[in-house]
C-alpha cells in the first residue's frame, strides 16, 4: 500500500520539477533571445547618422537624419570651404611661392576646377570631415555654417558643395519623414541612436571590382544610393524601370552608355538610359576598413557584387577624440623636426582629411589612419597606413609640389619650422 502510493507522489514532484526547469531554461532562452535582438538592432542601426534638429520657429526634430538623398552615415564625408587659413600668418606668402615650382596652373579634381597663381595665395581650402567627428551644426546664411568637432573646436564653412544648403531629412521614432529646409534650420546636433530603435534599412556592402584592383566594404553607388531601400534606375526596351537596391545581385559596366544587372531572383536587366547605369554616373564611393574613402569613376569600374553588410559601420561613440597632428618630419638635407604640426599650412587635426588619387580612383584618408607619408618626386607621395599596407597618391594638392609646405611647433614658446614641400623627406605621425 504505501509502496503504490509512495510511486505516484514521487513521479508529481519529478513531473513538477520538470516543468520548473523547462520555465527557467524557457525564461533564459526568451531573454537571451532578447538581449541578442536588441544587441542586433544596435548593431544595425549603429553607424546610422542620428540625431536633434532645432528650426529657427522652435521646432524640435529627433530620429535618423540623412543629408538630401545622400549622406546617412557616420563615416560619410561633409564638404565645405573653410573661410580662414590662420596658420598661413606665420609664413611669408612669398615663402610659400618661391617653393612650388609650378608657380601658377589649374587642375580638376571630383569635377572642381582648382586655380592658383604666383601673384595671390588660396584664400581658401576644403573643409572635409566625417560626420562621426562632428558635434554639431550652427547654420548660417545661405550655404554657411558654423561646424564644432568633437573637442569643442569650431570651424566657420561656407559653400563649394551642397551640404551646407541641402534638405535635412529625419525619420522619426514613429516612423515619420520630416523634409526640413536648410533656411530654416537652427542647428543639428549629433548624437547616437537609441540601441532598440530599427533602422531605416540595410546598408549597402560588397565587392567593387576595378580595372585593377577590387575593393571591398560599404558603398554609395552614383554618390547617392546607400541603403537598400533605395533605387536604381534605368530604362529597358520596354520603358522605364526602377529597382530596390537590396533586390540587386550584380552590377556590371557594359561600354559607357549600359550596364547588366542582376536581381537576386535570377533576372538579368540591360540598363541604359540614365546617370545609374551609364558614364553620367558620378562615381561609385567604397568606405574601406582602416583606409578611408575611395571614389571610383565610371570609365575605370567594372562590376559591383552586393553582399550582405556586416553591420551598418562604425558607432558614433567609436570615432576617436580629435587631437592635434603631432609626429617626427625629416627633411632632405638629413635634419629632425618634432612636434605638433600643420600640414599644407592647413589641417592640424587627426580628423581631417588627406587627398589623392591613384590609377584614377580618388582616395579620402583621414590622417588618423595614417602611418607615415615619404614624397616621391614632385607629383605623387607614398601613403603607408597605420594599419598596414601602402598606397602611392598623385593629383591633387595634398601629395604634390602644389602643397605648400609644413609648419612643426617645435616648443610651445617661439615660431614653428616653415618646411617647404619639395624638402620634406618623410612625414612620421604619433599614434
């Protein structure tokens, strides 16, 4: 008797015990699921632009903020001119002259013609940055802004491109788009997006293939088309079409007036027809890891093959503390000068901004990726990053006899060291 009634009790507290068990690992499998659900939307939305928009009526604007149809990233680049060079004070400008030995000319570099002459200096140079290193924008008048970096610097822009006079557009956290006009903006200020809040969409990755070399990482195709909610456009036999990006498998250059697409369902599309898919495309820009920005023409495309991005590129909080160009610079007659320093009498700061092109593909290379720089003749300049690996750079006023020089504070107390370009034999950065 007590042995039939002593199995059953014992079997209720196994089957009890049981369940007790299966809650908890129910429980622990449901938050794990959670946690890595909201790590994942982090990480989606992560290196999305983000953040608050004042309008000179008092309106208050928050959510994901993309400049025009274009820039939507932390590591996209902001263009403007800068409209003071005070460092150029500290040189004779016919210093400056007398060391180039071109003394005057006009080159075009992203479809800007640059002149410059022996009889007046540049009044005034490119102001890039990526949005990451930025705190906020204080718009001004038209095509002018007040622009503060991170460490609370600021810089006073005006003009050369569409991003100081564009429409800001902001989706909101309910899903709202707000178009707002650059007139009517106050400020904009930067900030990171909150880890449960789904992005807009996916962002665009994969493998370019060049004439040359292929380049793999994020990609703003025709400098505009950077999510897969976006489209490309073309037109068929048939009339006009236009296709999700996150629908495209491939992407390749057929002559200058086509390109074959192809969709991830098997179709192939012969494209013509518009600035998407012929040589008015204005470049296809690659972000590449520990590199920077490439820009790739048409004429030396051959084929984008989208993969699925790894996330949506590097968080805002990621992006380093600005911080003073400071390093070791050797010049040619075999003498060392070290400190903090002003490279072609303009950028000071990590953050900014080198230039240069190779095999014609345009490069963008903060100087925080960079390692150290040696020029090479009089038009070109090795390039060897930080991270390893080396790129030779010509064109443009960067890495050429066009540049004008450097200055090396070589004590807090004194003038700096005015070094001419055509002296310089290599250029070391502190990390």
């Amino acid at each position: 008797m007590s042995s039939t009634q002593g199995s059953p009790l014992r079997f209720e507290r196994s089957r009890s015990t049981e369940w007790i068990l299966l809650t908890l690992l129910s429980t622990l499998v449901f938050a794990s699921v959670l946690t890595s659900t909201q790590t994942q939307a982090a990480e989606e939305n992560s290196g999305f632009l983000y953040g608050r928009v004042l309008t000179d009526a008092g309106g208050e604007y928050e959510g994901f903020l993309r400049w025009g149809r274009q820039e939507a990233f932390w590591d996209d680049l902001f263009h403007s001119m800068k409209t003071s060079l005070p460092f150029r004070d500290h040189v004779d400008p016919e210093d400056i002259e007398s060391a180039r030995p071109d003394r005057g000319g006009r080159v075009e570099m992203w479809g800007i013609r640059i002149r410059w002459s022996a009889d007046k200096a540049d009044a005034r140079r490119l102001f890039i940055a990526r949005f990451g290193d930025i705190s906020r924008i204080e718009v001004g008048g038209p095509g002018e802004a007040r622009v503060e970096m991170r460490d609370g610097s600021t810089y006073e822009v005006t003009g050369y491109s569409d991003d100081v006079n564009t429409e800001i557009r902001l989706l909101d956290a309910q899903g709202t788009e707000h178009e707002l006009r650059w007139n009517r903006i106050d400020t904009i200020e930067f900030e990171p997006a909150p880890p449960h809040l789904a992005p807009p969409a996916e962002r665009l990755y994969g493998v370019v293939e060049t004439r040359r070399q292929n380049w793999t990482g994020y990609v703003m195709w025709d400098k505009e088309e950077c999510m897969t909610s976006d489209l490309l456009d073309g037109e068929t036999r048939d009339g006009e079409v236009s296709i999700e990006m996150g629908r495209i498998r491939s992407i390749a250059r057929r002559g200058s007036s086509r390109s074959l697409v192809k969709t991830v369902d098997g179709k192939r599309w012969k494209l013509r027809g518009t600035n998407d898919v012929n040589r008015d495309n204005r470049g296809i820009m690659v972000e590449v890891p520990d590199l920077g920005r490439i820009t790739v023409p048409w004429d030396e495309f051959e084929s984008f093959e989208r993969q699925g991005a790894p996330d949506s590129g590097m968080p805002y909080d990621d992006y380093s503390q600005p911080r003073p160009l400071r390093g070791r610079v050797e010049d040619t007659d075999g003498r060392v000068h070290t400190g903090r320093m002003v490279f072609d009498l303009d950028e000071s700061e990590s953050w900014e901004i080198l230039n240069g092109s190779a095999d014609r593909v345009l490069f963008d290379i903060p100087f925080s990726n960079i390692r150290r720089l040696i020029p090479v003749g009089e038009d070109a300049c090795r390039v060897e990053l930080r991270e390893g690996g080396e790129v030779l750079l010509r064109d443009g006023q960067d890495v050429s006899a066009r540049n004008e020089g450097l200055l090396v504070f070589e004590s807090e107390e004194g003038d700096p060291t005015y070094i001419p370009w055509l002296e310089v034999a290599s250029i070391t950065f502190e990390p």
